[in-house]
C-alpha cells in the first residue's frame, strides 16, 4: 500500500489555474507549473485517509504504461494534507484541451449535423492502438466509452480514468467482478453479477468499443432510454437473440 506520508505536497510544484470538470471521485482542475510554467490536469480526489485498491490500481497503470501516445501521460500523485477537511490525493495529468469525444460529439448534434465517418475512424483507430498497448500488458480497462476517450488540441486521442481497470496475471487471465458503465457492458461482464462461474478477458473492452462507436454515430449508446438497471437485463439478451439469428442464416 502507499502511505500517503510519502506523498509530496503538490501546491510546491502546482498551481490551480481553474474548474475543467467534475465526477462521482472529486473534481478537475487545470494546473500550472511553478517551475516552468508547463499546463497539465489534475484530478483531486474527495477527502481520503487511505490510498484504497481503486487508486493503487490507477496510480499502478498510469506510472508503468503512460508511456504510449494514445494513453494520458502521468505526472505523478500527490498529497495535501489538511487538518479540517481532511486530505486529498492529488493525481496530475496529460491535459486534453479537447475534452471527451462525447462532448464533441454532443456538440456536433446540436448543430444539427453527424460526425464524419472519417473522424469516427480516426477516434476508434487511436482508442484502438490504446487498448492494444493495455492488452499487450495484460490490462483490461473495464470502462471504455465516449467520456474516457478524450482529445488533445494537437489531434492526440488519449485513454483515461483506469480506476477499475484490472492486472490479468499469469494465475489468473480472466476476471469475474462485474464493473463498468452498464449501457456500454459487455454481456459477459453483467453475467458475472449473476452467475459466478461467469468470467470475461480483454475482450469485453473491444465490445465497448463497439457501442462507443455507436454513440459516436448517433449521439448516445443503445439502450440508452432505459433505466441502467433495466439496461442490464437487456444487453445479454440481445447478445443472445442475435447468436440466434446468425445460426438461421
């Protein structure tokens, strides 16, 4: 486990420029180098006293596979310590100017207009190269949809938020905890929430990717008029249903 008492404080090195977002975790912010005066963003994490397995597993990914061009690159984890409110881990990013795909996509309908094929291509390509680098290190993302999949002002298409991915070690290469956000779930992943003998490997990030590609064409995933919960009863069916039709054919 990390001990937060190891951490550095991170307002010796950064500087909040303003709000950019927020999530079910905390918030983020733009960030400024003291130093150098280089940007980047920061995700501050709700008051915490212990860095739990979710972070471990984050700040693990991010410290040893930030490396490829098509995953946000990790400036490192930091702690500010505060006696009234509590702490609050700090984890510093790549900042992506562009926002979510699901942003631009949302923008683009609003206009009354559909996102180019093309740059549907373009997106899914680097989201693609993204996972294969995850893969290649026995890594399953486990959430893959529109708002982690986010843009950078140079054209960079960057993968985020590995809070639920997970490690596929060598005594274990397939997983059996159901995570994610249901509209975008692979079938095989719900179905670890119902029956335990249920497991999945990587290849429920490639489904994921599939529905992202869907939102990306008409605005939002399948299903997406449903509650999440009737979603989740769905989405197996359908699978199941459409295994059916191919036999037919």
């Amino acid at each position: 486990m990390i001990g937060l008492e190891t951490l550095e404080d991170p307002t010796d090195t950064w500087e909040i420029i303003e709000t950019i977002g927020k999530g079910t975790y905390g918030k983020v912010y733009k960030v400024s180098n003291k130093k150098d005066g280089s940007q980047a963003a920061v995700k501050v994490l709700d008051t915490i006293s212990v860095v739990d397995e979710e972070i471990e597993a984050e700040y693990s990914i991010l410290q040893s596979l930030s490396n490829h061009r098509n995953v946000v690159k990790f400036y490192g984890m930091f702690y500010k310590a505060d006696l009234k409110s509590g702490g609050h881990l700090w984890l510093v990013l790549e900042l992506c100017n562009g926002g979510s795909v699901t942003e631009l996509i949302t923008n683009v309908l609003k206009r009354g207009e559909c996102m180019d094929e093309a740059l549907i291509s373009y997106i899914l390509y680097g989201a693609l190269l993204g996972l294969q680098h995850l893969h290649n290190n026995r890594i399953i993302h486990r959430d893959v949809k529109g708002n982690n999949i986010l843009l950078t002002t140079e054209g960079g298409i960057k993968l985020v938020d590995f809070g639920v991915s997970a490690k596929l070690t060598n005594a274990r290469l397939r997983r059996n905890t159901s995570v994610g956000t249901p509209f975008w779930m692979a079938p095989e992943v719900i179905a670890c929430e119902q029956q335990l003998d249920y497991s999945y490997d990587s290849r429920c990030d490639v489904w994921s990717l599939g529905i992202t590609a869907i939102e990306l064409g008409d605005g939002e995933p399948p299903l997406s008029d449903l509650h999440p919960v009737k979603a989740l009863f769905k989405i197996p069916r359908r699978q199941g249903s459409a295994k059916q039709q191919s036999k037919r054919k």
